[in-house]
C-alpha cells in the first residue's frame, strides 16, 4: 500500500532544519525521529543556511513587508491621466480625419 504524501507547515519544516543545522543529532537521528527522509532534511537544511543570508542583507528587503515590486499609487494615477490625454486626443484626430 502506497504511503499517502505529508504536507508539513514551514514551523516544522523550520523546526526540523534548524535541528539539522545544530548538529547535536545524525541526519539519520532526525529522519527517524520525524519520520522523515534524508534527502527531505537536506534539502530544508539547505533552503535555510541559503535564505539566511537574506536576512542579513544591508537592505532588509526580505523582512520589508511593505515594500513591493508593484508601482505606486500616485505613479499609476499619472499614467492614467497621460492615457486619458492621449485617447482624447485620439478621438478628436480621428473625427477630423473622417469627416
């Protein structure tokens, strides 16, 4: 019978990682004690000695929660208004070339 695959929430997986990294136990030792395979430890092991460097990054973009990728507000206002002058302008061009 097939094992049904663990979905595991990022404390655990934190959890366990951090376990992994102190080195106070085996791989082994962990893998057995979650029920875990090795591979799976590693790989978390691995995901949290490399997202660590982010957190002591100059910047702190990582632990900026308001900082986005998106433009802001007053940006996106000004593009609408531009957009709206140049379909204006559009419109009207268009109805003295047709006429």
């Amino acid at each position: 019978m097939a094992r049904k695959r663990g979905k595991f929430n990022a404390s655990f997986k934190t959890k366990v990682a951090l376990e992994a990294v102190r080195e106070q136990r085996t791989i082994s030792e962990l893998a057995q004690k979650h029920s875990l395979h090795v591979t799976q430890i590693n790989l978390w092991k691995k995901q949290l000695v490399d997202g660590a460097v982010t957190i002591f990054e100059g910047d702190c973009k990582a632990l900026d929660k308001g900082t986005t990728d998106e433009p802001q507000a007053a940006e996106l206002y000004e593009q609408i208004g531009r957009l709206k002058v140049e379909l204006e302008w559009l419109k009207k061009k268009v109805a003295r070339d047709g006429e």
